[in-house]
C-alpha cells in the first residue's frame, strides 16, 4: 500500500516512464533500509521513479507469486466478468487484496 501512495504522492501517475525509468540506487536502498527498519516506506525524496523501482523489485523478488501457481491457468484464459471474480475468490485473501489494489492503482494510471 505504501509504496504505492509514495508513488502517487510524488506524481508518479502524471509523470511519462515513472516504471520505465528506474530510480537512483542509492535512493531505492535508502527506501528499503527505511522499510527494513521502521516498516514504513517514508522517503522524503521528490522523484516518483524511486518507490516505482522498488515496488517493482519487490515483485521480482517475493517468494510465492501473487497469481498462485494452480490458479495461474485459469487466470489466463478466463475472459473479464463473473468466471473472473469466481478466480479471485479462491485466491489466498492477501493475495486478492493485493491484486485488487494493484487493479486500482493501475486504473489511475490509464486515467492520466
């Protein structure tokens, strides 16, 4: 959730290339130690490409994958509608708030 609202906060849905364009690395892990250490993804900086980087990093790297393995399948070929949502239901209750706020934010994003 944080990451997201920093990269909103610092007009990353406005700006071109914000997930393009990868953020400084010594900012990226200043934003990483900060959650590590506080469990707060603060970052006082001003560039959006920052938390995108690290958000995108994030999902490189978890260990279990957001769309659980015996689900990915039928995920892929179901088409938008009821069968969808039906997908979503069986998916762990961490792993659907997750998708569903990813859905969210990406919505702002075709918005601007």
């Amino acid at each position: 959730d944080r990451l997201i609202y920093e990269i909103i906060d610092k007009n990353g849905i406005t700006k071109v290339g914000t997930f393009r364009v990868a953020g400084r690395k010594k900012d990226v892990w200043e934003l990483k130690m900060n959650y590590e250490k506080d469990m707060k993804y603060e970052w006082d900086g001003t560039n959006s490409h920052v938390p995108a980087t690290l958000l995108k990093t994030w999902f490189k790297t978890i260990e279990n994958p957001v769309v659980p393995t015996i689900l990915y399948d039928q995920i892929i070929n179901s088409e938008l509608g009821p069968g969808l949502i039906d997908i979503l239901e069986m998916f762990p209750d961490t792993n659907r708030k997750l998708i569903l706020k990813i859905v969210d934010f990406l919505k702002l994003l075709g918005y601007e």
